[in-house]
C-alpha cells in the first residue's frame, strides 16, 4: 500500500511537467502574445520587451529556464499585472474559489446522496421518478441561465439572499446552490445506479441472512460498495469546481481563481497560464490518488500490490 | 439462403433495442421532442419568412419598432433589442446549436473509436503510452485546448477546407460561418477523451470473453468475429456516450458563447441568445426565458434518450 503511494507520488512529478510542456507549447503555437495591442510598436521598443523577458533567445533556451523555474515552483511574475507574482495570485484568489467550489460539492454530495439512496430503494416510485427529472433538469440547465434566474427570484424579487458580492455567509447561498445544481444531478444518477446494482449483490444477502437490520445492511454495507461511482466522480469533480467555477464568479463577481484563468488565457499572460495549469494538474493528480486509495477501504475487494 | 439467415439474425439485434427504446415512456418523449425540434429548425425559417416576413436578422424599417418588445401574438417571443423576433432567432440558433452538438460528436466519434481501438488493439506498451497522452491531456484545462485551437487556426489561418466547406454552406467569404465551422472541430477534439476510454474499456473486455472464444472454437473467421461478435457489443456503448456527448458539446459551446468564444453575430447559438439574455435579465426577460427553455428542453431529451438507448442497447447495465 505504502508502495503503491509513493510510486504514485512520484508519478505525479513528469506527469505535471508534461503537462506544463504540452501548455506551454500550446501558447507558443497560438499567434499573437501578450504585448501586442491594437497599434503596432515601434521595433525598438519591441526589441527591448523581447530582451526584457528573455524572447529573443532561442525557443529551446526559453524552454529550459521555464522548466527549470517551474522545477523549483518559482513562477515568476505576471507579465500583465506588473509586478505581482504568480504564487501571490493564486494565493489572494484561490480561497474564494476553494470556498464556493467545496461547499457546493459538499451541498451536491448530501443533496445527491439522499435523492439517490431513496429513488434506489423506492425505485420506479413517485420518488424515484421525481428525483431523477429533477437530476435530469439540473444537468440540463446551464448554469449560467440558472444563477441569474435565482438571483432575480430571491435577491432583486423575494429580496432574501444578496445578488452579488462576497461578505457574509448569506452572499454565499446562491453561487453555492448555482454551482452544486450540476454536480448533485450527476451524484444522484451515479448514486441510484451504484445502489441498484449492490443492492442486488451476494454480499448484501449474506448481510440481510445473517439477521442484521435493514438500516446496517443498507448504510454499512450498500452504501460502502454503491457510493464507488461517486467516489470516482469525486476526483475530477472537485478540480474542476476549485477551476471551473468561472460563469459562478462572473455571474456573481465574486474575485475567483476561475476568471483569472480565462482572462489569463486571453490575456496570453504565459507565465500566469503556466502556473495556474501546473497547480491545478497536481491538484487534479493528488485528488486522483486519494480517490484510488480510499477505494480500498470501501470496498475490501480492491488490493493494491 | 445462409445470408439470408444471418440478415435476419443481425437485424434481430436492433429490433429487440428498438422494442425496449419504445417501452421506455421518458425516452419516446425524447425521442419525439427531438423530431419535432429538428424538423421546426428546418422548415421553421422559411414558413417565418414566407408568412410573417421575419427572418433572424430582420430590423424593422419603423425606427419606433426598434426596441425589445414583450411576447404577443405577431411575435410569440418577443423581440430583442434591435427590434428582430425573437422566434426566427431561436428557430435559427438552434440550427447552428443542433449542429455544433451533432457534427462535433461525429468528430470525438471518429478520433475516440480509432483511437481507442487502436490502443486496446495493440495492447501492451503502446496501449499504455497512448492512454497515459489521454491521462496529460485531460489535466489541461480544455478551455485553453479550445482557446487556442480557435485563434491558431482563426481569421486568415483557418485551413482552407474548413473554408471551403462554409463557403459551400454560406456563399464566398462568410468568415462567420467559417468561424463556427472551426468551432465544430474545435469542440470535437476536446471531447474525444472519454469517448478513447469507454471505446478501449469495451474491446479490451470483449476480445478476451467467452463468447470469442467459442466462436473462434465453432470456426468463425477473424473479420466474423470482429463485425459479428465484437463490433455489435461494442458499438452500444459507443452510441450511448454519442448520445450523451451531444448535450455535454452543446453546454460547451453555450459556456463559450458566453465567454464571448463561441458564435459569433451576426450568427446566433441558443447558448450565444441566452447569454445575451442573461445582460438583460431584469428588464427584458423573455430575451433569457425562450432561447434558455428551449435550450434546456432540447438537453433534457437527448439525455432522457441517450438514458433509455443506454437500457435499450448495452446488455451489461440492463439488470433493472
């Protein structure tokens, strides 16, 4: 088990500097870059940007320094917001998107657990029905159709929740209900199929024959081997919501990690885009790793040599 | 007489999929809706324009018409801020959101099966390399991927067959259509992946299965086994996540469209609609509710279908 960590551990390193290849690539393939606007510069002053930020070296020199940089997890400075870093951006806007992206999972986790355990047990009832168009409306609406519609029934129309802004725990209620929508819709459906399937297993019967009640059988036993989709979905599904929380933060101008991706990325802001994918490509990694190993203790069945 | 037997037996196949897609009651309120959808698109424009002189980009002459106004019985929807209906707008973004769905998941179709396929049949170490390039491009956010697939080969770069095939559509120099174009294959490599994943998961485990065996054992030759045997079992899966990826691609392009990535005016998606909507919410808001139901109706039943396809076509997840 230790082994199998480690190994994992240290897979994760050339993983994430692949990545990081393959985007670097990517942004040097793309024309333009971040110093050029509408009106063109007069080539000295071109000349003296490229120097500055080592361009006009040859590409595999600059591909050196930038590995070598990102080795020792200095990613230097923004080359559009002068002067700051990027670890400090990432620092001052990862905790608003951390916040929202994991309170949203843990709303989507409790909401699409209980609508999957119950349309599983009750299934083809009026519950089992009902919770699943209702799963199915939330993978339907996009959520940027979504977030200002809750906003004009409850902050401009009932006046219950704040439209916008950060400050206070009730400014949070609806980007966290905009953004977890999805997410439970997709526990839900996971949840019902996995249960479905344990519930119908050997082990379940060996639990229920040897007199144990319906409430064991169903939380320690069913719900250990049906919540395994879930759990799998979980990994990628937490990097995507501490990311992909963009139409939230725009919706809601809420200062996130998100936006200051997408507008790094139109902004050609290299040095920002490299950072940001290197940090979330490890995150995504390491959630994959926990996720492997908690099957293990989910489902006893699962060795790792 | 043997081919006709075997005919018979194949067709067997899709007809007993056929009878459980029909006895699934949400996947045939799908399944019409879709029908009906795709034929308003179609013919919706022209009857509009021959009826009511409405066209998606129609501006009144009357300078007083031109504002946005409620839904009444000349425009059921409404009108947007230029005064155009919003009908035609809706009819004519949803031939381009319908498109963006189909023709992108026709293209994750082609590079996820081959590749996958590829992969699984090669086995070993190859199979293991090309999964792991699966694995490094999925850590990088697509939305860089699409970003700048869309400016490299944009404007004055976009390849001359993508250019061709728009000017075959929209007439000689429509660089909107263009654009959109590129989007379709934009969209389709970045929503290949899992489609490589489920199309290897699916002939790894079917090459070595029982049922192989024994017709390899009963003499069937290899192209037999592989379009008889394997290409059915594996084909169900590969339609079911078709279906389920033509929503998941027309989210996309809505979130790009919303972004202001994706289509472009004078061209409308429901996603491109909606997201104008959404700038007008308070003051105007049928410019968010039509194109957004609509959107959202046309997702809930291509999900309801590709649920019932999934129960009517892959033996293995059909116990309930």
């Amino acid at each position: 088990m230790l082994n199998f960590i480690i190994r994992r551990l240290l897979i994760i390193i050339p993983m994430a500097l692949l990545v990081v290849t393959l985007t670097w690539t990517l942004v040097r393939i793309a024309p333009g870059n971040f110093y050029s606007t509408e009106r063109k510069l007069p080539p000295a002053v071109e000349a003296n940007i490229k120097k500055k930020y080592g361009l006009d070296r040859p590409w595999y020199e600059q591909y050196g320094i930038m590995m070598w940089n990102i080795v020792r997890l200095d990613f230097g400075d923004s080359v559009r917001y002068q002067g700051q870093s990027v670890n400090e951006i990432i620092r001052r806007h990862l905790p608003y998107s951390a916040t929202i992206g994991l309170l949203a999972y843990l709303v989507a986790l409790v909401v699409g657990l209980a609508a999957g355990i119950i349309a599983a047990l009750k299934q083809n009832s009026f519950w089992d029905y009902g919770s699943m168009a209702l799963a199915m409306l939330g993978l339907s609406v996009p959520n940027f159709v979504l977030g200002p519609i809750l906003v004009l029934a409850f902050a401009l129309g009932l006046y219950i929740f704040p439209p916008a802004r950060w400050g206070g725990p009730l400014s949070l209620v609806l980007p966290v209900v905009t953004l977890s929508a999805i997410y439970a819709a997709y526990i839900a459906r996971l949840t019902r199929a996995g249960m479905l399937e344990v519930m119908r297993s050997d082990y379940i019967r060996t639990a229920r024959a040897k007199g144990l009640d319906e409430t064991t059988v169903l939380l320690k036993h069913g719900l250990r081997g049906g919540i395994i989709p879930v759990v799998s979905f979980t990994g990628p599904a937490l990097a995507a919501l501490l990311a992909g929380t963009v139409v939230v933060e725009r919706v809601f101008s809420i200062p996130g990690l998100g936006n200051i991706f997408i507008q790094s990325v139109l902004n050609r802001d290299e040095p920002l885009i490299l950072g940001i994918v290197a940090f979330l490509s490890i995150l995504i990694m390491i959630f994959n790793l926990i996720v492997d190993i908690s099957y293990g203790f989910l489902d006893p069945r699962i060795r790792y040599e | 007489m043997a081919e006709n037997t075997e005919f018979v037996k194949g067709a067997s196949l899709w007809r007993d999929a056929w009878r459980r897609l029909l006895k699934n009651k949400l996947a045939v309120f799908g399944l019409v809706v879709m029908v009906f959808m795709v034929i308003l698109v179609i013919v919706g424009p022209p009857i509009l324009r021959l009826t009511m002189g409405f066209t998606a980009d129609y501006i009144p002459a009357d300078g007083e018409l031109i504002k946005s106004f409620p839904p009444s019985l000349e425009h059921p929807m409404g009108t947007d801020e230029a005064g155009r209906d919003l009908f035609a707008r809706v009819l004519q973004g949803g031939r381009i959101s319908l498109m963006v769905g189909v023709i992108s998941t026709i293209v994750s179709l082609i590079v996820g099966v081959s590749y996958g396929a590829t992969a699984a049949y090669l086995g070993g170490r190859i199979d293991n390399v090309m999964m792991r390039i699966v694995d490094i491009i999925y850590a990088i956010p697509y939305i860089l991927i699409v970003i700048v697939l869309l400016s490299v080969f944009g404007g004055p770069n976009t390849p001359s067959w993508i250019r061709s095939m728009a000017e075959t559509f929209g007439g000689v120099g429509n660089q909107g259509l263009a654009q959109i174009f590129l989007l379709f294959f934009a969209l389709g490599l970045v929503s290949w992946l899992t489609m490589a994943r489920v199309v290897r998961g699916q002939v790894l485990s079917l090459k070595n299965q029982e049922f192989v065996l024994a017709a390899r054992a009963t003499g069937v030759s290899t192209p037999g086994i592989i379009f008889r045997h394997l290409v059915p079992n594996a084909l169900g899966p590969v339609i079911v996540y078709a279906t389920l990826t033509v929503p998941s691609v027309m989210l996309t392009e809505a979130f790009l469209s919303y972004l202001g990535l994706g289509v472009q005016a004078p061209y409308a998606s429901w996603g491109s609609l909606a997201s104008d909507g959404v700038k007008n919410i308070a003051i105007f808001p049928w410019q968010l509710i039509f194109p957004g139901v609509t959107m959202a109706l046309t997702l809930f039943s291509l999900n309801f279908l590709g649920d019932g396809l999934r129960d009517a076509l892959d033996p293995q997840t059909r116990k309930f």
